[in-house]
C-alpha cells in the first residue's frame, strides 16, 4: 500500500521533472540554432537515401542537403542545380570501308558550304572523320536536313549498320566481356546496351558471318542451351539524339571538393547499374554513353532512341560525389546511415544521430534558417514543445488544440480509379461517364481522414505552367442516372440499374493494407449504388498479386494510386501497342489517333511545344473516361506562430515546403536563371543557348508494385 501510494503521489513529479527536462533541452537546442526551425516527428532517424526517399520528410531533406543537375523550383519553373545550361543535338555516325572513302564523304558535305549554304538548311554544325567513320552533327535533334546530307554520300561504299538482341537463360555480362577482350571480330561491335542481365542490343558494322560465330563460342560456354541472337533491323547510319549539360562554374560538395561532370556520370552510372524504382527509370536505362567533357565542365550524353522526355531523368535527380561512389561501390541502408554522402545543397549535415538531426546553411545568413530535427518523440514531448512553444513544425500534425497553422506538402500523388474497357459494362464511354458524374468528390474529402486534397481531371499534375486544369465532372447524380437510361440501364424497382441481359454490376479491385484506399472505396461503393450500380470490392493481398492482375488486365476497375513524375511522355499508358497482355496500358484504351498524338508528344523535345501537345492529347483523350480521378493527398504539419510569416500557406495544393522555409521567393520573383533551351535556328552552330528562360515540364505516371 505504502509502495503504491509512493507511484501514485511521485508519478506527477515525475511528469513534471520530465516536462522541465524537456523544456531546457528544447530551449538549448534554440539557443545552439539561432534563428534556426525546430521540428519534431514521431518517425524514427531516416536512412536518407537520397534516391529512395521513404516519407515525405525525408524527400524534403533530401532537397535540402542534394543537389540535382536541374532542380524544379517551388514555382513550377526550371531552375539551376549543378547544370547551368543543356542543349539538344543530333548526332549521325556513317561507317565506310577505309578513312580515305570516309574523307570524300567529308569533302562532299563541306562543299555545300557555298553560296547556297546547305549546312544552315539542314541545321548541320559539323563534320568529323574518326578513322572509317564519318560523324555528323546536327544542331537540333529532329533536323530536317539529316536525310539530304546522308543521300549525298550514300552512293559511297557504305557499310551497313546492324542491330542485333542477344538474350540468354543465364547473366551475360562476364562471357561477353571475354568475347570483347579476346575476339578477333569485336572491333565490329559499335555500341552496346545491356537490357537486364541476360539480354543485351548491340550495333555492328560490315559482315556478321564470322562475328557471329565468334560471339557464340564466346557466349555459349557454359550454357545449357545457346544463346539467342536475332537481328532486329539494319539502316545505314547510326542516328543518336545527344544532351550536353554543362555544369556551373564554382560549384562545390560540402567537403570542399569542386563538383564535376565526372560526379555526374559516376552518379548516372551507379544508378544504372541497380534496379531501385527510379521516376523516369526507363528513360535513365535508355543512356547510350555518358562522357565528361571540356576539363568535366561538360556532361555529354548519348540515347539510344528518339525521346525528347530524356531530360526529365535530370529534374530533381540528386548527384554524389564519384570519390563517395567509389568508396562504396555496393551501397546498402548502411552506408547512407552512418557515411552520409557530402551534398552541393544549400544546407549540410553538421549532426547525425537516432534522435536528432541538424542541418546548416552553407551561407550564414538570417534570412536562411538552420533545422533541428527530432526524430521518435512522443506525445508527451510533442505536447510539451507545442505548449512551450519552442517547437517550430509538428510533423506529422498533432493535439490541433494547440496549433496556429496546418501546412500540406506539395501534391505528390494522387488516388484514381482506372476502367477496364474491354468489361462488358464499362467498355461503354456513356457508363463511365455516369460513373464519374455521380461520384462526389467533395464528400469523400469531407468524409475521409486528412492529407486529401484537389484533384482535376487533367493526366498531369496539378499547379504546373502547362496544366491544362482540367475541370472535374461536378456531382449530378440525375444526370448520370439520365446518361445511364438511355444507354439502355434502366433502374428497378429496388434501385438497380439493369439492361434486358443483366443488372450493372462489376467488381472494384482495391489494394490491401491500406486504410484510405478501403474507406475510399467503401464511401465509393456507397454513391454508386444511388446511380444503380451494383459494386463488389475485392482487396488484392499484396503489390505482386496486384501487379499481375493489372498486367494481365484481370479487373473490371481498379483503385490505384497515381505518382507525379517529372515527365510528359504519356505512351506508356495509353498507346495501342501497350494494352496487349504484359503492356502498362491497363485499361486497354485503343485509339489510332490518340496513338499518334502519344509518340509526337513523347519525342517533342522542345519545351514550348509541349504545351500545345498536351492540350491535344487530353481533348481526344480526356473524353473516352479512361480513368477517374478522385484526389491528392499530402502530409500535413502543425506550424507554429514562429512560422506565420514564412514560406506559402494557400489551401491544400500549396506547394509548402522546407526548401520553401530556407530560400523564400523574392518578391517580384526574378526571371528564371536557367538557360535551359534548344538552339535556335539562328544559331551559329558554335553559340552558346540563347539566354530565353525556359519553362518546367513535369508528368504524371503511374506509381505500379513491382
């Protein structure tokens, strides 16, 4: 009894020894960071792979700390990371049988240099012998004038230009390293692009016979079968779209080490080498070389096919130190937890460990605060900080009682449900529509948990310059009933909408293990029902089950989320050829003309075209009702007073973040910096980018389990 009444009458001294505890703790922190953002969050210390951020707040420390080649600025607008300009080009490569055939092709070209000047036609910049080659380079990479000046030389004795895909059962990489070491025949080998382990692209020049048995002695050893190796087309010149970076001069890792074109590439080809679900990973594995230029001033890449969307690989993709890359050759959780690669951000990692975090400006200025992070606390200490008011940011929010300010993180993704149109229902546009005009939005956001936010119905992402914001289908659940009537659905006297065959029924796929993916689609299910439909929810256990029902399009419709991606290229999820058993095209929309417009947009390199291109799409595309957007979601934090008068604080789509917090925009903000353009047509071929701003591109992409 004594004992108990002792626990009973000490456990508030003990509260209190805590919270005074707390408090001192918490104002020394603000004492050691002036002027600095206290946060606290109740996740665990953060890996920080700066590639693979797994929450939100990770992602924003990341943006913090790393710097990527092009960084989108919190205005939508492309601003400079370690690049300072890019430009597109187009390079063409002939082969011949000897240099000296090679230079009567170089004369022929240089000929055209009179009065007509042929070479400002055709955008040709220069030309350059390489041995039996003859390398050709456009200004621009859809130039008109490729196929003239290859017509010219082509009655020389050219040498024919082979692709060929080699796949085997087992990893090639080590045999086909022997074969290009030791046979005879691999000086015929032009390029090679590995396509997985076990299957691999190559271009060669001039006769295959004994190459081929060549590679074969080489590959087979070993194998229980031999390897496969098929033609894939042959032309007669090597055509390759080519981006130069160039990287700002005086840019340097936070340990002083002056940051190069070679980090780049190291960077580039790290992430090349590892499977992680990268955005734009398709893009990234399509690199043909990387080669650092003008003393590392340069990056220069190669793309083995024509994809104007290749630059968005570039956007917001953080670059390491290759002396880092080098130290740790197999990267684990490890290693970005205790060996935390140096950034070129604004801010560093002074200090690191399981409970806190802290983040210095590079420049000691008030106007750029520091950060303080306190990771695994508890309520208790929440309460306590929030109480005392020595805590800046609750993350996520917490007790509103006590906040001023709830801040949402920029959309970065969104919940749609996606229409199998080969369903005997829902192949009928007029159903989809019904469906999409008697589901409410804005009940499902008054009625689901916080983090949600807008949504149109735009395929892109919302608040961006080239967003056409296209409006969503408003509630009109009559009108939807009406839509369904006369497409042959009339409703019962229970309710249900039936043709002369069935009642309106299908089953909505929903991914398992997720609280707001199973309220949603129960709250889903529910305003459907008022339309007439009868709706059955099947929960998919797990990403890999899921995946393969999408791929085997196994669904009547589906709840997914959407990612944003820093891309514009669509094809992927729309075009004809995808929608055949294994493409991503999921809802088997099959339209010609759509799929014209999908590759003109993909292989638009020209930023200000895109715009017009994507208007395009969505007025053919948007009217099928392929797919029906419901919301974003964010996270959302608890903002102290401290914080009133800084970074923005609009409705949900806000785009409030910490980088927002350390590099507020000037008022009136400046005209973008970065001269991120094509060449105009105007050009001298040795001009350096005209100094146009250029706006950003970004996309939307399915976000898929592996």
């Amino acid at each position: 009894m004594i004992l108990a009444r002792t626990l009973i009458l000490g456990f508030p001294l003990l509260v209190a020894a805590v919270a005074a505890w707390a408090v001192r703790e918490s104002r020394h922190s603000r004492t050691d960071r002036s002027e600095g953002v206290v946060v606290m969050l109740s996740q665990s210390a953060p890996v920080l792979n700066p590639f693979m951020p797994a929450t939100e707040v990770e992602q924003e420390i990341t943006e913090l700390v790393h710097e990527p080649l092009i960084r989108l600025g919190a205005d939508g607008t492309l601003q400079p990371g370690l690049a300072e300009f890019w430009r597109w080009t187009q390079d063409v490569t002939c082969w011949f049988a000897d240099e000296a055939t090679a230079r009567r092709a170089q004369e022929l070209l240089q000929a055209q240099i009179g009065e007509k000047n042929l070479w400002a036609e055709w955008h040709l910049s220069s030309v350059r012998v390489l041995e039996n080659r003859l390398l050709l380079s456009f200004a621009e990479p859809n130039a008109a004038g490729v196929r003239q000046a290859f017509e010219l030389v082509s009655g020389l004795d050219l040498k024919p230009v082979v692709f060929w895909r080699i796949e085997s059962r087992k990893p090639l990489r080590q045999s086909w390293d022997r074969f290009m070491a030791g046979s005879s025949q691999a000086g015929q080998i032009q390029r090679v692009w590995f396509d997985g382990p076990n299957a691999c692209e190559v271009v060669l020049t001039g006769d295959s016979h004994r190459l081929l048995e060549d590679m074969h002695r080489f590959l087979d050893i070993g194998m229980d079968e031999p390897a496969a190796i098929n033609p894939l087309a042959e032309v007669g010149a090597l055509s390759e779209p080519v981006l130069d970076l160039d990287i700002r001069p005086g840019q340097r890792w936070h340990n002083g080490t002056p940051a190069t074109a070679e980090d780049a590439k190291a960077t580039l080809e790290f992430l090349r080498g590892n499977d992680w679900p990268l955005p734009n990973r398709e893009a990234l594995s399509n690199i043909q070389t990387l080669e650092s230029q003008n003393n590392g001033s340069r990056l220069h890449v190669s793309f083995r096919r024509r994809q104007g969307t290749a630059l968005c690989v570039f956007v917001n993709l953080p670059m390491l130190p290759a002396e880092w890359l080098r130290a740790h050759p197999s990267v684990n959780e490890s290693d970005f937890t205790h060996h935390s690669p140096p950034g070129a951000g604004t801010h560093r990692i002074t200090l690191r460990d399981t409970r806190s975090l802290i983040l210095e400006p590079l420049q000691k200025d008030k106007a750029m605060p520091g950060f303080l992070f306190n990771f695994s606390a508890s309520p208790l200490m929440t309460q306590i900080g929030m109480r005392t008011r020595v805590v800046d940011l609750v993350w996520p929010a917490a007790d509103r009682t006590h906040l001023e300010q709830l801040r949402f993180t920029p959309p970065r993704q969104r919940l749609v449900v996606l229409w199998n149109t080969r369903h005997d229902i829902l192949k009928n546009e007029r159903c989809r529509e019904a469906l999409a005009l008697a589901t409410d939005r804005e009940e499902l956001i008054r009625a689901l948990p916080g983090r949600l936010g807008h949504a149109d119905s735009s395929l892109f992402a919302p608040g961006l310059w080239f967003s056409t914001r296209a409006p969503k289908p408003s509630f009109q659940l009559e009108q939807a009933r009406q839509i369904l009537t006369s497409a042959g659905w009339s409703r019962d006297d229970k309710g249900t909408a039936r043709s002369q065959e069935r009642p309106f029924q299908f089953t909505l796929l929903v991914p398992g293990g997720d609280v707001l993916h199973t309220r949603t689609a129960d709250l889903l299910v529910a305003q459907w029902r008022q339309l007439g439909a009868e709706v059955k929810i099947e929960h998919v256990p797990d990403a890999i089950a899921l995946s393969q029902r999408l791929h085997e399009h196994r669904f009547d419709a589906v709840l997914l989320d959407q990612r944003f991606e820093v891309s514009w290229d669509q094809l992927p999820w729309w075009h004809s050829e995808q929608a055949k058993s294994g493409g991503s095209n999921f809802c088997g929309i099959m339209d010609p003309q759509t799929d014209l417009i999908l590759e003109a947009l993909a292989a638009e390199y020209d930023p200000e075209q895109v715009p017009k291109r994507v208007r395009e799409l969505e007025s053919r595309l948007l009217p099928m009702h392929p797919l029906l957007a419901l919301f974003t979601t964010h996270d959302e934090a608890s903002a102290m007073p401290t914080l009133h008068e800084q970074g923005a604080t609009g409705g949900p789509v806000s785009a409030w973040t910490l980088q927002a917090l350390a590099v507020p925009p000037k008022r009136p903000p400046p005209a973008p910096a970065l001269k991120l353009q094509l060449r105009s047509r105007d050009d001298a071929p040795e001009d350096r980018p005209s100094k146009r701003p250029v706006s950003p591109i970004i996309k939307l992409h399915l976000r898929l389990p592996e």
